[in-house]
C-alpha cells in the first residue's frame, strides 16, 4: 500500500514538473520572440535616425545655399543703388 501511495506522489510531482517545465519553454519562447522584436525595432530605429540625419544635412545644405544666395542678392542690390 505504501508503495502505491509512493509512486502515486512520485508520478503527480513528476507531472507536476513537466507541467512547470511546458511552462517555463513557453515562457522562454515567447521572451526569445520579444527579445527579437526588440532588436528589429532598435534596428529600425537606428536606421530612420540615420535617415532623419541625412535629411537635416540637406536642409542645412539648402538653407546655407539660400542664405548665401540672398547675400549676394542684397550686395548686388546695395551696389546698385550705391550707382
């Protein structure tokens, strides 16, 4: 009697751990699934940071142009009007 009750325990824990164990894999699967959509993201990021760097190099290109434009524009009128 003693031995069925043992191997009763014994089987309902080892069930019990299995259970844990099923848990603990989906667990770790779904922080494996997180922890990659994390990083694409983080690449992602990355590269609209690069992106956005590239487009605020343009502008400051096309403001320097404009203002240097506008100089000249103003020395030519200045000379002009010095005549």
């Amino acid at each position: 009697m003693r031995k069925i009750i043992l191997a009763a325990a014994i089987a309902g824990s080892a069930l019990g751990l299995a259970a844990c164990s099923e848990a603990a894999d989906d667990a770790a699967d779904t922080m494996a699934d997180a922890e990659a959509v994390a990083e694409e993201a983080t690449a992602e990021a990355g590269e609209a940071a690069d992106a956005a760097g590239e487009v605020m190099d343009d502008a400051a290109a096309d403001v320097e142009a404009a203002a240097d434009e506008a100089v000249e524009t103003a020395e030519g009128a200045m000379e002009e009007a010095a005549e």
